[in-house]
C-alpha cells in the first residue's frame, strides 16, 4: 500500500497579498487624486465666476482718516491680512466705490478694518454706465428736457427714470445698427472703388470711362454722406444727452450723469432673494450677449464666444479631412516597413511640438507666404493686407496643422480594430480595395475618427499662443460671420475667450476690476468646449450603436 503524501509539502505558501494589488490601489490613489483635484479647480471657477453675477448689498462705510470721518459707499469685496516688516498684521478690508472720477481713476478703496463703522441705507442706488464703470449714490432728481425736475421721492422717479432708460437704450442701438449698417455699407463700397482705381493704377490697366465713374460714385457717396447721413447720426447721438440723473455721492457732492451713458440703475440693498435671483440671470445673460466695454474690464463677451466657436469649427473641418486621408494611407497602401515607422514616430513627436512653435510657422507661411501670395494676385495695389494679416482662416489652419497628429493616431487605431473578417468579406463580394475602405472600413470607423476629433477640439479651443500671432485680437471691429455677403469673413480678425482671460488677467489697466472677468470667461470656455465635446460625443455613440459589429 503506498504511503500517503505529507501534508507538509502540498502546503501552498500563501502571500500577505495578491500579486500586483500595490499597484492597483497606487493607481486608484492617482486617479482618485486627479479628479479630486480636478472637482476642486471646478468649483472655484464656478463658485468665483457665479458669483460675479450676483447682486451685492452697498453699505456706507465711515473711515477715521487720521482723526477725520471720511463716508463712502460701496461694496465689500473682501478681508485679507495685511502684513508689513516689523509689524504686526492688520486686517484689510477692500471695497468696491465706483465713481472713478471722483477718486482719482480708482474704483476700489483698501482700508483698516479697525478704523470703519457700518450701515447698510436703503435708497442707495448703483447706476451701470457705458463707460467710467458704475456710479453709486443718492438720486436726487431725474432733469428731462422740457419738463421740470422730478424729484427722487416722487411716486413716478422710478418709472419715469426706467422708460428714459429703455429709449436711450433702444436710441443706442438705433445709432450703432445705423453706423455699423447704412454708414458702413457707403463706406465699404467707397473702400472698393478705392481699391479698383489702385488695382487698375497697379496693373498699368487704366480705363478712363471706368475711372470717371468711379470718382462721379465717390463723390456721390461723399455728398450723401455729408448731407444727409452724418447730421442724421449727430442728431441722434445729441438726443442722447437731452436727459440727466442727478446722483448725491457719499461726499455730499451731487453728481450728473447723462442718460445717453446709462445701461440700467437698481436699488441693490431693497431686492428681495427673488429680485436678486432675477438680477442675477440678468446680469449672466447680458455677459454672454453683450460686447465688451471699458478695456474688456466690463460688459460681456459675445464676440469672443463667436470668434472662439468659429475657429474651432473651421480647425475641426480642416483638420479631420486631413487627418483621415494621412491615417488611410498610412495604414491601408503604405508599405509597412522602416520609412512608415519614422513617419509615424514624427507623427507622435509632433503632437510634444510647443504650441508657439505652430503659431511662428502658421505667420511664416500661412501668413507672409500663402495669404501674400492671394493679395498680391487678386488684390493688387491695395495699401493694407487682406489675406496678408492675421484672421480667423490662418488660425484655424495653424490649430488644425497642430491637432492633426491626434487624429491620425486616433484614425490609424480605428481602422486596425475593424475585424479582418469584414474586410475579406468585402473583397470577397467583389469590391474593390478603395470601395472596402469606402463602405466598410471608414463607416465602422467613424466612432474612433470621432474620439480623435474631440481631443483635437478639447486642445485647440484652449489654446492661446500660437492666435496671438496669427489674428487673435484685443477687441475685433466686427464678428468673422455676420449678415453681409460672403457672410463668413475669413479675412476677418477674431476675438478668442482664451486670448481674452490672457487680456483681462495680465494687461488689462485695473487689474482688481478684471479679476471677476477673469473667472467668468474661464467658466464660459469651459462650458463652450464642454457643449463642442458633448455633441461629438452624441454623434459618436449614434453611430457606435448603428455600426455595433465593429470593435473600436
């Protein structure tokens, strides 16, 4: 009978723990860590670009200024501790005053903490201006020409004062559909019989019957412009200034203020938590829909929205085509051997490339070579560049030549998970290598061409160095898409949200007064990408599912 095995030795030896579990929860630790720290960045852009919206109470603010009550009206910004060498901390307190004018060009005040007494009054009324930022103070009496003076405690100021508000404003609109619209049609049109006469000057094609006619339509547009189109805008804009509001500041100074420049007054400290709430989507709506004012320290940020979603979409439609066919080749008739690896790994290099470097060869050659080249064959003798400047169509290219390398990695992998089987099945009916790519491949493909397109946007929309030198500006005359034929400028300079926090944060000329633009312009382009990104991804799951044989 043979013996039986000693227990002993078929003993397993156990381990304290399974075999890579360390490294499970390191990475579990680092993912955990990158979102939170991710949710933490959110929240304080929401929280600090939010809250710019939100109406705040104004409280009057008596300060002993060396033995002397000064008063002033304003809004508490914040508290922070102040420290100077040698010294011990002091509590600072910074308040939002308004009236620039009134002191000096500065609209926020810094005082001790321990030399102020609070009260909050009721009738305090903050006034947003079309320029100088917001006033604060008393009302005193609304001056409307022709009538007499109506006192602030009349029962019908407010009324009164809301529908001289709402004609101005509809009177500003008037001016600037006006100039931007019939005053800047003639203008153009003097603009392109100007450039005729150079061209023709320039080609040594002079027609002299052309050339007549020309100056007999100039001097017209001229004549009609001095007779009847500019006193018309004079005449508008001196209507402007027919009506004032008379405000007492915290000085006891009485200030006036036309209405031509008035936006909209409230009463911060009467709202209601639904009157702020209301107050609020206001002031969020306008900031999305308004043009910018006072350095792009105030109003809102339209044109930039428009400027980033453009270039953005014009990148995307250049770089997939592009992207693709590389990917196509690359994968589908290229050789496999030594030459496609280095091109593959100088696909994968250029995506490490620094963003600046894209921008000084979009202005070398987008720029100076390509869009100098178009001037001077369709626009010859022309004094300023069209094609030969900085716009939207060259930074949309330059974006797509630097996002491309992550399409053709993103299409390249693709196209390898469709299963082979799909393929041979194709040739197998009859058709042809290009006709299997065609109706096969590239459809059970799409999801993956998708996904590399989402990481191309996410990158573009957010970058800011390369616009700056290839047609990004401060503040754009007019928006690259707009009601005039061709309807799409792509000579057209642009605004950009990314170019625009650059802008507010670092070289704008009250840098207290730009930090709350700071936050709610990121918030915006985070939003916008989010919303770019989510309607690929839409489109990307539809035809996942209507293609789901496919591996990708």
């Amino acid at each position: 009978m043979a013996a039986s095995p000693d227990p002993k030795a078929l003993t397993i030896p156990t381990r304290r723990y399974v075999a890579g579990e360390p490294m499970v929860w390191l990475t579990a630790m680092g993912l955990t860590l990158s979102l939170t720290l991710v949710f933490f960045l959110l929240c304080v852009v929401v929280w600090n670009g939010l809250g710019v919206f939100w109406p705040s109470r104004v409280v009057e603010f008596s300060v002993d200024q060396g033995g002397k009550r000064e008063v002033f009206l304003g809004i508490e910004i914040k508290r922070q501790l102040k420290r100077a060498p040698g010294k011990a901390g002091v509590n600072e307190i910074q308040i939002f005053t308004g009236n620039k004018e009134n002191y000096n060009g500065q609209a926020f005040q810094y005082f001790d903490v321990s030399s102020i007494t609070t009260r909050t009054p009721e009738g305090v009324m903050l006034v947003e201006r079309m320029e100088r930022g917001h006033a604060i103070g008393q009302p005193v009496e609304l001056r409307i020409k022709g009538e007499a003076p109506l006192k602030a405690d009349d029962a019908k100021f407010d009324s009164r004062l809301a529908q001289l508000i709402s004609e101005v404003g509809h009177r500003r609109e008037e001016i600037k559909s006006f100039e931007k619209g019939v005053i800047g049609r003639g203008a153009q049109e003097m603009k392109e019989l100007e450039d005729e006469k150079r061209a023709m000057a320039a080609t040594k094609r002079l027609d002299p019957a052309r050339i007549k006619q020309i100056d007999e339509k100039i001097a017209e547009l001229n004549k009609d412009f001095t007779d009847n189109l500019d006193p018309k805008r004079k005449a508008l804009r001196a209507q402007q200034d027919d009506h004032q509001l008379v405000l007492k500041i915290a000085s006891g100074e009485e200030k006036v203020i036309s209405l031509g420049v008035v936006i909209d007054t409230v009463y911060p400290n009467k709202l209601s938590v639904i009157g702020q709430f209301g107050r609020f989507l206001r002031n969020a709506f306008l900031f999305v829909w308004e043009d910018p004012r006072e350095a792009n320290t105030e109003g809102g940020i339209f044109p930039a929205i428009v400027g980033t979603f453009v270039m953005t979409i014009l990148m995307s439609v250049a770089v997939v085509p592009f992207g693709v066919l590389a990917a196509i080749y690359l994968r589908e008739y290229a050789k496999q051997g030594l030459f496609v690896r280095i091109v593959r790994i100088s696909v994968n290099n250029l995506a490490g490339v620094p963003s600046i470097v894209f921008g000084v060869f979009g202005l070398g050659f987008f720029v100076y070579i390509v869009g100098g080249s178009i001037d001077s064959f369709f626009y010859p003798g022309r004094p300023d560049p069209v094609f030969g400047t900085g716009a939207v169509l060259w930074a949309s290219l330059t974006l797509a030549l630097m996002t491309v390398p992550v399409v053709i990695v993103a299409t390249e992998e693709s196209i390898a998970s469709v299963p082979r089987g799909m393929r041979e099945g194709s040739l197998a009916c009859g058709a042809s290598k290009w006709q299997t790519i065609q109706r096969i491949v590239l459809p059970a493909s799409i999801p993956g061409i998708l996904t590399g397109l989402i990481l191309a946007m996410a990158r573009g929309a957010g970058e800011v160095a390369p616009l700056m030198l290839v047609g990004v500006v401060k503040l754009a005359p007019a928006l690259p898409v707009g009601g005039d034929f061709p309807f799409l400028h792509l000579d057209y300079k642009f605004m950009h949200l990314g170019f625009h926090i650059y802008d507010v944060g670092f070289q704008s000329p009250d840098s207290e007064a730009a930090k709350p633009m700071v936050f709610a312009t990121t918030l915006v382009l985070i939003l916008l990408v989010l919303a770019l990104n989510l309607s690929a991804i839409m489109i990307r799951e539809r035809l996942r599912r209507k293609y789901a044989t496919g591996a990708f």
